[in-house]
C-alpha cells in the first residue's frame, strides 16, 4: 500500500492540535489572577507602547520579563475589533504554544530520529493539567517555547553545531525575556546532565 503524501499524513495531527488549542483560547474572561494582573500589564503595553517597563495600577511590574506581555499587546491590537480585548490577547499563548510544539517536534526528531516529532506533540498535549495553564494568558507559555527550542538546540549538537548553537541561543533568550534565569538555568541544566 502506497505512503499517502505529506500534507495528508499531517491532516490528522494538525487538526487534533488545533481543537486542542482553539477552544480554550476563546469565549471567556480571563480566569485566576495570574490572567487577571497579565491582561492589565498587556493592555498598558498596547495603550502606551512602553515595551521596557509594564506598569500594573501606576507601579512599575519588574517581577518578570517583557517578551510574552509584549506579543500579547500585539495580538490584542491586531485582532481588536474582531475579539474581545482579553481573548485577542489571549492568541499570543497560542502562538507561544505552536511555537512551544515545532521546537518539542524538532528535539524529538533530533534525538530519536524522523517521525518522532509527531509523537512527542501527542504527548505533551495529553499531559495532565497542561491544557487549563496552557490557553492561560501566563508568560509560561512562552517558557515552554524557549525552553523547547533549547532542548532542540542541545539534541542537534552533535550533529549540526551551527544551527544547533542558533537555536539554543534562541531557545535560552526567548525563555530570559518571558520568566528570567529560569529558563537559562534549566537549559544549562539539561547541557550539564
């Protein structure tokens, strides 16, 4: 029996990612208080257009880095108008979480070879309590990403160094700007082990 092309084999796995995502991005208000003080520091950033230092209440917010709030005051202005302000912020963890799964996929593919990537998305999206954290407005999202995309930077090391040194780089930035040394600090971590 003939392989069915490319863009078939990944019919299924696009559509089981995005009713995934979709749903939980939109329709509702933004839940706990972590949505709650991230929507008014994304809304300052949209409303001002200061990107080095997010005010929450008059009081500058230096408790985490500027990345995530600065794509959600993005997203919240390109899509104004058609969504509500906090679910048209709320597509930057969207976004954060594709990003988050082409750098899961190219670690997964980089360590155990072609055709695990899909597997390793399956995975994390199955994972216990990772849906309600994941279409959450939270710079963790964009955490995941980096530290995703560090992971793949590490798994390809060995074997293309240049690219592998551009996307840990890029992996350990991205996680820095979105929640500090923490990120860095577990890439650097897993190069240890």
């Amino acid at each position: 029996m003939a392989e069915p092309p490319a863009p078939l084999r990944w019919a299924p796995l696009l559509a089981l990612c995005l009713l995934w995502l979709l749903p939980g991005l939109v329709g509702h208000e933004p839940w706990k208080p972590d949505e709650a003080y991230t929507f008014g520091l994304v809304r300052h950033i949209a409303a001002s257009g200061d990107w080095v230092v997010p005010t929450l209440a008059g009081e500058p917010f230096m408790e985490k880095p500027p990345l995530f709030f600065i794509s959600a005051a993005w997203t919240m202005r390109l899509f104004e108008g058609w969504l509500g302000a906090p679910d048209a912020a709320r597509l930057a963890a969207g976004f954060w979480n594709l990003i988050a799964w082409l750098g899961l996929a190219a670690a997964a593919r980089g360590l155990f070879g072609p055709g695990h990537g899909r597997w390793a998305l399956v995975l994390l999206i199955g994972t216990v309590g990772l849906p309600l954290r994941a279409h959450q407005l939270i710079t963790d999202t964009a955490l995941l990403a980096g530290f995703c995309w560090g992971l793949a930077g590490l798994s390809l090391a060995l074997i293309r160094p240049l690219s592998a040194g551009l996307m840990l780089g890029a992996g350990a930035a991205i996680a820095f700007l979105s929640k500090g040394l923490l990120g860095p600090g577990c890439l650097a971590a897993a190069a240890l082990a």
